[in-house]
C-alpha cells in the first residue's frame, strides 16, 4: 500500500460502473483504498497535484489506474498520453477498461503505452469478476516499481 493509502485510481464517469467496481474491489479489501475521478481533467490534476490535489506527494502514485476511455473535459486517451509522455509518471500501469469496441482506440492504446486494454462487459457477473482480476493481479501478483521509479531522471554531469 502506498502511504497516502491510494493503490487504484479509478477514472470512471458512469456511477453505476463506479458503484460496480468498487463493490468488485471491496471483495478483496481493497475499495478503501481507491481514488475515484469524474473526468480526465481530475485524473490528470490527482496524477500531477494540481487543483484539488495540489497538496498531494507527487511521488505517492497509484500503483494502477483503471482509465475509461470516453471521459468528459478530457478523454482517457489524452489521460494516458500525459502520464505515459511524463518520465516522473511513466512507470505508473494503466488499464483501460472501457466499453469501446473501435479497433482504433485498441491500436492508440497502446501505441500510447498502456499495460493492458480491456473492454467491458455487459453482464454485471463478468464485469464484476474482471474487476477483481484486474485489482489482484495488478495490486497483489504484480510487481510494482519502487518509488524512484517516480522520481525525476537526474542530470548528467
């Protein structure tokens, strides 16, 4: 767990999917300990602390961010562009999770660099039980990078 207590930003703005994951990730203890935004603009002032958050620890990440990809203000692909684009946010791993079927929201994904694209289903079982993949093995099975991996590239001398 990181010491702010956020493992998952979940960038989400439909409150029934929102409701939905967090009961998913509740099942396995791990609901408290997600940050919810609304819209890309929120996400990308929660990853760079700036707004509401600008009192956050910038090398506090999440250790994964599950991103739709039809978000208001800005869009979840401009959302991964920024972190992925960022030296100091790269690291982080972002799913998308989303209900996109376009071949090219699948190819920009990653060609932006995303860990992993998944679409989501329409029966409330499954898309519960993808959740809770997700949440496991991103939080648990995985291995996170350590917190320089957030840190500034130094400087040549």
């Amino acid at each position: 767990m990181t010491d702010n207590g956020v493992q998952i930003l979940l960038v989400e703005d439909n409150p029934k999917d929102v409701k939905l994951a967090l009961h998913a990730l509740s099942s396995h203890k791990l609901a408290n300990q997600v940050e919810v935004a609304r819209d890309g603009e929120e996400a990308l002032d929660f990853i760079f602390c700036r707004g509401e958050h600008a009192h956050r620890n910038f090398n506090l990440q999440p250790q994964l961010v599950l991103l739709d990809l039809k978000l208001p203000k800005v869009d979840g692909l401009e959302v991964l562009k920024s972190i992925k684009d960022d030296a100091r946010t790269k690291a982080i791993p972002v799913v998308i999770l989303t209900a996109s079927k376009e071949e090219r929201d699948l190819v920009e994904s990653y060609r932006l660099g995303v860990n992993a694209y998944i679409q989501k289903p329409v029966d409330f079982d499954q898309f519960r039980q993808i959740v809770e993949q997700v949440g496991m093995f991103w939080l648990v099975v995985n291995q996170a990078p350590p917190a320089a991996a957030y840190a500034p590239p130094r400087e040549q001398k």
